[in-house]
C-alpha cells in the first residue's frame, strides 16, 4: 500500500512487520497508485433473469432524499449476480418480451401529511400482470432506501428460494483527515456511517456474531489491539493480557475469537472468549500464523503461514489438528476465506508485483483468477449469499471499494473520495439493528 504522511508511514511499516512477516516485508516492492486503468470486466458465465423495472406511480411528485424506488430497485438487481434489470418508463410487455423479462416489479408511493412516505411494492407476471408479491412500507423519507431493499429481497426470495443480499451492510476502513477509521454502510455503498472516531488509526474490522457490532484493531497505544464496539454501545478492549493482537475472526456458530499474536518476535494465533477474556493458544506451530478464517459450518480454519518459506494458504480443523497447505501456485498468498456455501475459497495472490484475487477449491485445485491488469486487488470479501465478492482496489488510483460478481464479472465501484480499503460482508440480519 502506498506511505502517505509521516505519522502513517511509520505505523505502515510497522504493520508490514507484523503482517507480512520480517523476512518479506523488507523484500516486498511498494505498491504505488496507478493511472486509471480500462479493464474488461467480461461476461459473466453464471446466467440471470431478465427482470422488468418500471417507476412507481406517485400520486403527488415526491422528493426522494437519494433515489426513487425504481432506480434503487434497477441498482439492486444489477448488483444481486441473479438479475439483468430492464428498465422500462412504464409497462411495455413487446419490450420485456424481447428481452425475456417474465417477472417485473413496480409500485405506488405516497407521501402522507405526517412527512412519512407510504410505498407499495409490488412484483407481477409480465405477460399476465398476475400479482406475485405485494408488501406494503411506511417509513420516513431517510428509510426509503432500507425499504426498498427490503422488498428487493422478499422478490429474491419469492423467485428463487433464497435469501437477497440487498439489506445486508459493509464495513471497511476508510482514510478521514489523514487517519483510518472504521465505517459501515449499506452493502451498495450508499447511507454511509463513521463508527470510530478517535486520532489513532482503526484497522481490520469484522462483524461479531448476529452483526451487533464489530471487531477491528486500533493504535491508539501505537501498537495494535483488538477492540469491540457494538452499535450504539461502547468500545471495549480485548485481550488486554497481550502486547499486540491483530486479525480477528468470528465463530459463526458460537462467536468466540480467533486472532493473532505478536510474542517474542513471532506471531501465533489464538482463540478467545470476548466476554470473559480468556485466551489459548489455536496452533502449535514453529511458524508465524495470520489471517484466520473460519469455515460457514466451524468445523476448519483457514489461516496463512510461512512455514514452507513464503506466505501461502493453510487449513486446520477446529480443534487446531490436521493442518494441510492449500495453495501451492505462486510464492505470495493470503487473507483467504471460505464462500459460504463451503466448497471454495477467495484470496489474494502477487503477481509480477501486483495483488491480484483468485479462488479455488479446497484442495487448491480449479484455481480461477478473477482479476487481473487493474492495480492492486485485495481484502476480498464473500457476499452471505456466496454470489458476490467485495475487495478494494487502486486501479482508479487511489484505494476505492469495488463489488463483483463471483466469476470476476460486473466489477461495481461503491465508494468515492477518501481512500477506502479492507471490506468485510455483514452475515444476514435485521438491518434496523445498524440503524
């Protein structure tokens, strides 16, 4: 990552040291920004629904504080890795016909003499105009977006038997006034939400169980340690009874800890309980140990060592046993993860001094590389429907967070301004808990 400013630099390079390992963080190359790249996304090789999008009926003009309903909805369907939208100014079967579009959502919306705004939402047949799905909202002007998502979903769920993504939240790291804070917003990008805001640099963030709060790491004792906060809460330190940890990953069963720790010059990562403190040791290895990552189901751990020389990709069973390498291509590997559905894994490789994202099965074979010739691409991110993926990327030149889809297709930019970095997936939840 590029050094900017004094202060920074210093903290950089003492995370290079404890991420990256001594031995190559001093022979790593600097990875500088980059002039704005043009990059063929492709096509991507996973089939969508056509699905038809028509404005809602107003019965009186309605300033949308973001966006009318339609082009949150035609932004949700694009972003879902399940839909092609066809957006359409009303309902015109001969267009939604040629473009196979059998399904189209549309809607009213009133505005109400107490300055809330009443949405009906509703999902037809295109060529019977047979009502699929109704769902009615009242909310205030500033919720409009969380309702529409909200109907989004239910449409996914109606069509495909699963559940959508689009209410689930983002958090990342974003570069404010010179420090990283941690942020959290809607997984689009939009309704955006500072949660640290302190004059030491956050990093890391990751949801807690049943998406509460988070967990990320702060230097505010120029060291970093590992820090709670739930969402209208406070912050509280963890793991005190060490010098330095960093890290962190979340049980999704039982949401005990694992993380790294920084001892004696060598890093080895442990497993704790954030309620009461306690901490033991998860593996017993001669190497360092970083970036754990547990399996959907708990039962493995993915981690990265350099225990065969160089950074590459390991996975464990829960009880710290069984350890096997995963990937064996390439002489830098890391951050990787498990797609929820448990049958690959996402990481990020170097390649010719460039990071780039790859996945592959869990025995390291069928490895498929999703992007390539456009800067720096790393912290990839599963969607909790295993469709998408986030990462942040410097291809427009400076660190900005990106979604695409899981075969690398329909790369989307959802962040602007400030350099922004590090996102991680909310699982499903109630999205009024982060409000």
């Amino acid at each position: 990552m590029p050094a900017r400013g004094g202060r920074d630099n210093a903290t950089m390079n003492k995370i290079k040291l404890l991420f990256l390992f001594v031995a190559m963080a001093l022979s790593a190359p600097t990875f500088a920004a980059i002039d704005t790249i043009a990059v063929d996304v492709g096509i991507s090789v996973f089939q969508t629904m056509p699905i038809g999008i028509v404005p809602f009926e107003e019965e009186t003009a309605i300033k949308w504080s973001s966006e009318a309903p339609h082009k949150i909805l035609a932004r949700d369907a694009n972003l879902s890795g399940r839909f092609e939208a066809v957006p359409s100014d009303h309902f015109d079967l001969v267009l939604f016909s040629k473009k196979r579009a059998r399904q189209y959502v549309t809607g009213n919306a009133t505005k109400l003499s107490n300055g809330k705004i009443k949405l009906d939402c509703f999902l037809y047949a295109a060529e019977t105009k047979d009502l699929l799905l109704g769902e009615s909202y009242t909310v205030k002007p500033q919720d409009v977006r969380q309702a529409v998502h909200s109907f989004f979903d239910k449409v996914v769920y109606r069509l495909f038997g699963e559940r959508g993504i689009a209410t689930t939240k983002l958090a990342y790291v974003s570069k404010i006034n010179g420090l990283k804070q941690v942020m959290v917003a809607d997984y689009d990008g939009f309704s955006r939400r500072q949660i640290t805001r302190d004059s030491s640099i956050n990093i890391m963030p990751v949801w807690q169980k049943n998406n509460n709060g988070l967990v990320y790491v702060n230097f505010r004792r120029n060291r970093p340690n590992l820090y709670a906060i739930t969402f209208g809460g406070k912050e509280t330190p963890l793991f005190t009874q060490f010098a330095q940890t960093f890290s962190p990953a979340v049980n999704p069963k039982t949401g005990e800890l694992l993380f790294s720790v920084t001892e004696n010059g060598k890093t080895e990562i442990y497993r704790g309980d954030m309620k009461n403190g306690s901490a033991q040791k998860f593996l017993h290895l001669k190497s360092n140990q970083v970036s754990p990552s547990w399996s959907p189901f708990a039962s493995e751990v993915l981690f990265t060592s350099d225990r065969g020389g160089s950074p590459q990709v390991y996975a464990v069973g829960k009880d710290g046993t069984d350890v096997r390498r995963i990937t064996f291509m390439g002489h830098y590997n890391e951050r990787a993860s498990w797609s929820p559905e448990g049958d690959r894994i996402v990481y990020t490789s170097m390649d010719d001094g460039k990071m780039n994202i790859y996945t592959c099965a869990l025995d390291g074979t069928d490895i498929i590389q999703l992007t390539s010739n456009a800067g720096n691409n790393e912290h990839p991110s599963w969607s909790p429907d295993g469709k998408l993926i986030a990462f942040s990327s410097d291809r427009g030149g400076s660190y900005q967070i990106y979604i695409m889809r899981k075969d690398g297709s329909s790369v989307t930019r959802i962040t602007n301004g400030n350099e922004n970095t590090s996102p991680t997936w909310s699982w499903f939840f109630d999205e009024k808990k982060v409000k």
